[in-house]
C-alpha cells in the first residue's frame, strides 16, 4: 500500500482475535509512532506496549471501577458517557480485549503533549493498517489520567512523576473472516475544507 492508500482504508477495529501479535510487527508499529513529528523536536512521548494479559486485565479492571464512580450527566462527552454506563452495568473493557494496547504518556506540563501523542497513534494505527493489524484510538486512559488509583498502577509500571497518559491504541489481528482489518474507506461528511 502506497501513504495515500493506507490512510484512505484505515478504519477502526473493535473485535480482535485472541492471536498475539508478532514482535517484529510491533517493533515497527513502536518506531511508526516514535518517528511521529513532536512540537519543538521535544520527542518527550513515553510508549508503553502492554501484551502481558495480566496487565491489561488490571487495567481494564481499574478503568472500569473509575468509570462505575463517575456520575452519569446528560452533558458529558457521548463517548464517556457510554463508558460510565457500561462501567456501572460492571460490563465494560475500554479496549475491546485487544492483545495488546500502546499506551502514550507525555508530560503533564508540556504544551503540546497530546497533539504530539496523537501524531504518534496516527502514525501507529497506519503502520498497523500496512501490516494488515487492525487498531483503534482509546481515549478513555485519557479521560482517566487523574485518576490516583490509575495513576498509582501505571507509576508501577514506569510511567514518570511529571507524566500522564494522552492517549492509547489498541493493535491485534481483526476478528474478520480473512484476519484483516476492515477497509472500507468512510465517506466524509464533515471536515469542511475552504481553498483560497
Ligand atoms: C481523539 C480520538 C479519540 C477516540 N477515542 C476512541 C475511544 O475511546 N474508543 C473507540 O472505540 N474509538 C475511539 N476513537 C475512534 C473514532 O471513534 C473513529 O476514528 C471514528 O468513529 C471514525 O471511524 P474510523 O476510524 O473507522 O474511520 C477515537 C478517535 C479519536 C481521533
């Protein structure tokens, strides 16, 4: 697939299949999302690569008690809105049981920390998308990246006094007939565009 191609097919993927993905691949997603331009060059994104199952059940578990807290207001963002209901049915994974979730920190006082995090995803969920990987954007680490419960777990895991999570993306084999992801380009209906 040529730049243009793999940016018109990529789409989400919300079902993956059990199948681990092979490190190589990975290893070439990661460098996909480290070669990700960063405002001033900081290049301060910090990747986590969580496949250790054990660890993404943990995580699944704590998003999913952080949300069931939250209070559920008609004015919330849809999407976190859908999250705090699944969560108080006690019926939620944020990352669809995908075998493995790229988590992104940056610092918590930097500017552009998240613009620079989701350059990075973007440039994941392509690579992924040329290496016939389905992914998906997950924001809810996002939502969550206060959380002292969270933020206690993820400090465990390596992630720096002075960072949080901006951003995740979730990357496995698609649960399609064929293994690959869907690639039916969406038609756009908004993103006005004026040329002047
Ligand atoms: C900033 C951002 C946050 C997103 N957060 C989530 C998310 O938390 N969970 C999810 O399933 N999809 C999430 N998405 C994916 C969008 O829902 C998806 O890209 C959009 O519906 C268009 O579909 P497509 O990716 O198949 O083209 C997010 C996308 C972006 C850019």
């Amino acid at each position: 697939m040529n730049t243009l191609e793999t940016i018109r097919t990529r789409r989400s993927t919300r079902k993956f299949k059990a199948q681990p993905v092979e490190r190589e691949k990975l290893e070439k997603i990661v460098e996909a999302g480290r070669f990700a331009p960063t405002g001033g060059n900081c290049q301060s994104n910090h990747f986590f690569v969580i496949s250790n199952s054990e660890v993404l059940k943990k995580l699944v578990e704590l998003v999913q008690s952080a949300f069931a807290k939250m209070e559920l207001r008609d004015d919330l963002y849809k999407s976190l809105q859908n999250s705090i209901r699944l969560s108080q049915k006690g019926n939620y994974s944020f990352c669809y049981t995908a075998p493995v979730l790229i988590v992104v920190a940056n610092k918590k006082d930097y500017g552009n920390n998240m613009a620079d995090v989701a350059c990075a995803v973007e440039n994941m969920m392509l690579a992924a998308n040329e290496l016939d990987l389905g992914s998906c954007y997950i924001n809810q680490l996002k939502w969550l990246n206060e959380d002292p419960t969270l933020l206690e777990y993820l400090r465990s895991l390596g992630l720096k006094e002075d960072e949080r999570v901006y951003a995740s993306v979730a990357i496995g084999y698609a649960d399609t007939e064929s293994g690959l992801p869907n690639r039916t380009e969406s038609p756009r209906t908004g993103n006005l565009v004026e040329y002047l």
